[in-house]
C-alpha cells in the first residue's frame, strides 16, 4: 500500500520546521514537489523553489509553526497550522499533504479562515 506512514513523513517535515533546519525539512518533499495555494495555483515548485521561499521563515526564530489538528487518510495528510510571531499567534491555516514514495508529492495551502470576514 505504502512504502511508509505518511503521517510520520508529515510529521518529519513539521519537526524539522520547529527544529529549524530549512535542509531537513525540504528533503521531506519530492524534488518535483509542488507547494500551491487552494484550489491549486502553485506557488514553489522543486527544492530550490522552497529553499528561497521558506528561507526568511527558517532566519526568523520569533516565528513558530505548531500543530493544531491532524487528520489522515491514505496518502494525504491533513493539518490545521498555527503561525505565531514572537507567541502571538498570526494566523491559523490548514494545509493538505499528498505523500508518496517516502514524501511529500504535493501540498495545498488554504488560507486563515479568518481572513475576509
């Protein structure tokens, strides 16, 4: 079915985010990965795309990443993030893991419910 969990491989990515080690966590994706906004413009594509997009999150140490929710169900994995700035949290944003082979294929980044209202 799966050559490995895929919540484990979220997971992964997640820690290695908290941990701070940028390398760690865009070796958690595909090298073709596609990181896209909801419905699916795509927003990085590849590793290099990710190492520049992510990079100011992974020098700025006052923003934080923590789970609020999961749910899995085969290959996808989905999580509510909570992004905070120096422990006042910004803004909560749910997004969608595609895993396959051992990473992340693919992922869909919806927007702060909280947004527009």
């Amino acid at each position: 079915m799966f050559d490995c969990d895929p919540v484990e491989v979220v997971e992964r990515q997640l820690q290695a985010f908290q941990a701070g080690d940028l390398n760690a966590f865009v070796a958690m994706y595909a090298p073709d990965a596609v990181v896209s906004d909801f419905p699916g413009t795509p927003v990085m594509t590849g590793h290099d795309e990710m190492r520049a997009g992510y990079a100011s999150s992974f020098t700025d140490r006052q923003f934080t990443l923590t789970l609020g929710e999961r749910i899995a169900n085969g290959q996808f994995v989905i999580d509510e993030e909570i992004i905070a700035v120096g422990g006042v949290e910004m803004m909560r944003a749910v997004v969608i893991y595609q895993v396959e082979g051992c990473t992340i294929a693919r992922s869909w980044i919806l927007p702060d419910a909280g947004e527009g209202q």
